[in-house]
C-alpha cells in the first residue's frame, strides 16, 4: 500500500469504498484491494490490519469470491469481516452459514454479550443496520459470540487475538455506534497510528507530480467548471508552476457562472489559462437533435475534435491531467466507477493526442479532494458545487436545444440553487437542478390566462450517485422553489417535482 494502514478486501457492491472512506475519516490510510489480491495482503508489510467488505454473493454459491482457509490459518494480523466478510470467516473455517429464517433488513436491536474489544464504550443493546438473507448458523470452534439479534444469535463473534466479525453494517450511518465500533477495531484491536490527513498529503502529492513528470514535462489540464478538475489544476501548478497550461472550452451547454468561475479561479490562483469559445460550433452542431443519445455522441466528439484542434495549437506536450478520482480508479465488482467512467466525455484523447496520463488525485475521495482544495485556497462556496454532467444543460433539456430554451434554464438554475442556499438545504443535497421538459401548460398570471413552459425540478440524495434517493422535500421549500421560478421567469407557467428515485430513473433526463 502506499502507507501503513487497513486493506479493505472487496467482495463487490459499493460497501468496500463506505469502510474505506470511514476508516480515512478516523485519520488511519485505508486501501481497497480486490480479493484476488489477498496473498498480497498477507506479506505487505504496511498492511497493519484487514477488513473484509460485504458483498452481493451467497459464500455457499459455486462462484462466490473467496478467500481459502489458508488465509485465515496464517493470518497474522487482525481481521474484521462484516456481513459477507463475516460469513466467509465462519464458513472457511468450519463454521456453517446458510440462509437464514429470516431475512433482517434495515435498523435492528442488538444486544451485546462482550464488549471486549469492539463495543467498548458503547451501550449493551444498541441499533444496527442489518442487510442480510443468509447468516452464520454455526460457529467455528474456538469462536465467541459477542452480540446477538432476536433472528441472528451470531451477529458477532470473534476469536482473539486477531479474527473478529460482524454481520450487521458498522460503516453505515445507521448503525448508531458504527464509528466507535470501527475505532474500537483499529486503534485498540490493531493499534495503528493516526496517519492519514489529506493536507499532509499535499506534499507528497507535488513531489509524486514532479517525479512523474520529469524536468522538462509539459502539461494540459481542462477545465470543467467542476471541483475535481480545478483541484487537479491548482495542485499541479503548485507542483510545476508554468509547466501546466490549463483550458476551458465554452460550449455554451454550462451554467450561468462556469466560465466566469474558471476565469475568476484560476486569476485567483494564478493559473495560466486558455478559454475556447465553441458555443455556436456546438449549438449548429445539436441544431434539431432530439435523442438524448445522439445529443450525448455529438457532444463528446466534438469536444474531442475541439480539444485536440487546441491542444496542438498551444504547442507541445507530454501528459494530459485529469481529475480521476480512487472510486474511479477502483474496479469494483462492476461498482460507481464502471458507470461514472463511461460518462468521461475525453475517453481516447490521450492516445490520440500521444499523452501521457497524469492523475494527482487517484488516490482521493470526494471529500478529500474538497478539503484539498479548501487548503489550496479554492473558495469553499466553488468547492461545495454539485455535480454538473458533461454535457451539460443539453442533457437536462428535453428534445431540441435551443438558445431560448438554454437561457431559460440558465435562469432557473440560478434561482434554484439561491432558494435552496437561502434555505440552508444545498449542501444536503447530492444534486438539485431544473429541467426544461419541452411541454406548455396553461396557467393565469395577474388575470390572464398564460400559455408557458413546465419546468420539472429534480433533487436528489446520494453517496456516489450509482443510486439516489429524491428528496423528501418540506412543502413550505417546494412551495417557495415554486412561486419564486414562476414569478421571476416569466416564460414559465407551471413547476413540478420529480419524485423518482434512482433506480428505476436515472439522475439526469437524458
Ligand atoms: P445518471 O444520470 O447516470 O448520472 O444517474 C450519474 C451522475 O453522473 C453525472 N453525469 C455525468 N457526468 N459526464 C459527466 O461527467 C456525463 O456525460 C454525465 N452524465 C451524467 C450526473 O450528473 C450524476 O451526478
């Protein structure tokens, strides 16, 4: 690994990057690593302890990713399973695991038994978030039990020194004392040193850009807009100073402040920067498309062409800095990273262009990247942006883009996005954006009837945007979204709100 700390071994889903990200957040470096991988575990010495994650699979199916009993015989470091981790524990070592009664889904009671190690300080029975159809039926020999549940009596058990298991969920918010639980493993199970913090890590990140890039290595960075862009871009110029020339490409599909955002950072920051104007390359270019797909290709390939027609005008260079982040980098059981990647609009670019690929914040989480930034100087209000796609409004405008529909949504992006700050609930919020739907509607302003646009108003919730909840929205905040988008975008005569989670839908239209 690249510093001492805990190997989360992956088992698929989304569960390992949940306990690698809380075990960062205890201050101790956490890596994801695939369960293929687990005899490297075993002779790594900055490996200091392992958890095992969840995962989707049954241990007793044929296919099931495992780990041989081998693993667990000459082990010489603490292990914690959690959920699949846990039954894989019992299951290699002669336990039995089988499905259970009942299934326990969502926050359940548990009631400890011994405290010693993980649940001291922390109540005797206390809630739990339980995700499980199979369970341990029985335990292996020279295990314990530490806590049970009415419908699973091995919710946790262990046999110290160094093997302890869970099968409820301690990386879940909803477990009420997850994050004690998960201290209690690696500060006094494990004993390892607070070594993790993200603007100690600045430093290391500027002397690994400067080893990677060499001397003379030349660099393009673009801009998007978003944070992870901007931050790659100040942390390499930290690192090389005028050896990076960034630029942002204006395709007239962003919001109303991106470039002005761009512009003013990267002044700000002293940044040495190329705006391109593309807007009416790329609005004659979607004049008339209406499939959300072809919307999608056309945009892509003409950033391409765009970038590359740029890039070669600005001179030579060797790499090409993008703001990969690790749940991208990880492959993870066909986790976020396969779907975030595809939306990548500059895939291929490198090979094309005969760039290398520069990547400062792969080893990084959202919210580390924002803390980065933060320490870097990148205005917190620029850092706490949502996300915004690729393609921009074009995919938040249903059917034809159009310069009239595009201002309209500019506007009531705007609008949005003050309510909710006013209203305190934009940083509780994943993503929150409108959208132009294409429909008119009748409705009566100051007596007269009114014949306008129905603009939709999408909120969401989520950890990694591979699932998303809408957002239960207090009717007195709708009620205002509603009336000031009305009253200060006259084109508009109607709002509603998009109640669909993700899945069935996806988080943008198109
Ligand atoms: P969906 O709509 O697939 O979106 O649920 C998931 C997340 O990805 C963002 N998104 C994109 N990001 N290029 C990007 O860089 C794209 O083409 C793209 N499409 C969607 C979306 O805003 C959400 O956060």
């Amino acid at each position: 690994m690249k510093r001492d700390g805990v190997a989360v071994i992956d088992f698929g889903g989304q569960y390992a990057h949940l306990i690698s990200r809380r075990i960062r957040d205890l201050g101790v470096y956490a890596e994801i690593v695939p369960f293929q991988n687990w005899k490297e575990v075993l002779i790594d010495s900055t490996v200091k302890a392992v958890v095992l994650s969840g995962g989707p699979a049954s241990v007793y199916e044929t296919d099931a990713p495992e780990l041989p009993e081998e693993f667990f015989k000459i082990v010489n470091k603490p292990v914690l399973g959690i959920c699949y981790g846990a039954q894989l524990i019992a299951q290699a070592l002669g336990g039995t695991v089988g499905l259970a009664e009942d299934g326990e889904y969502g926050r359940t009671r548990l009631v400890v038994n011994k405290a010693e190690p993980l649940f001291i300080g922390t109540p005797e029975q206390q809630d739990v978030w339980m995700s499980h159809g199979d369970q341990v039926l029985a335990l292996p020999s020279s295990f314990n039990i530490a806590a049970s549940t009415d419908n699973c009596k091995l919710a946790a058990f262990q046999k110290e020194p160094n093997l302890y298991a869970v099968q409820f969920h301690p990386e879940v918010a909803h477990t009420t004392y997850g994050k004690q639980i998960l201290e209690n493993f690696v500060f006094n199970v494990a004993k390892i040193e607070k070594n993790w913090n993200v603007t100690d890590y600045v430093g290391e990140a500027i002397k690994e850009i400067r080893e990677i890039v060499g001397e003379n290595g030349m660099v393009l960075g673009a801009l998007s807009g978003g944070v992870d862009s901007a931050v790659a871009c100040v942390l390499t110029d930290r690192a090389l100073g005028g050896r990076l020339q960034c630029f942002y490409i204006d395709t007239g599909l962003q919001r109303a402040d991106d470039e002005a955002y761009v512009r003013h950072l990267s002044q700000h920051l002293g940044l040495k920067l190329k705006v391109v104007n593309a807007k009416s390359l790329f609005l004659s270019a979607l004049d008339g498309v209406v499939d959300p797909e072809e919307k999608r290709k056309i945009i892509g390939s003409l950033f391409i062409k765009v970038f590359e027609q740029e890039a070669s005008a600005l001179g030579h260079f060797d790499f090409l800095l993008q703001g990969t982040l690790y749940p991208d980098v990880v492959e993870s059981g066909g986790g976020a990273a396969n779907v975030i990647k595809s939306h990548h609009n500059v895939g291929g670019l490198p090979e094309r262009l005969g760039l290398k690929l520069l990547e400062p914040l792969r080893w990084l989480y959202k919210d580390e990247v924002r803390n980065m930034g933060k320490w870097l100087g990148i205005p917190e209000d620029f850092l706490m942006r949502h996300p915004f796609p690729g393609p921009g409004l074009a995919v938040r405008i249903v059917g034809p883009v159009k310069e009239e529909y595009l201002d309209i949504s500019r506007r009531a992006d705007r609008v949005l996005e003050r309510v909710l700050k006013e209203e305190g609930v934009y940083s509780d919020l994943w993503q929150a954006f409108p959208v132009f739907t294409g429909v008119k509607s009748v409705g009566v302003k100051g007596d007269a009837r009114h014949y306008g646009w129905v603009m939709a108003v999408r909120m969401v919730q989520s950890v990694d945007a591979m699932t998303a909840d809408w957002y239960r929205a207090d009717p007195e905040l709708l009620e205002k979204i509603a009336s000031t988008l009305i009253s200060e975008i006259p084109e508009l005569s109607r709002v509603v709100y998009d109640i669909t989670s993700k899945p069935p839908g996806t988080i943008e239209w198109e």
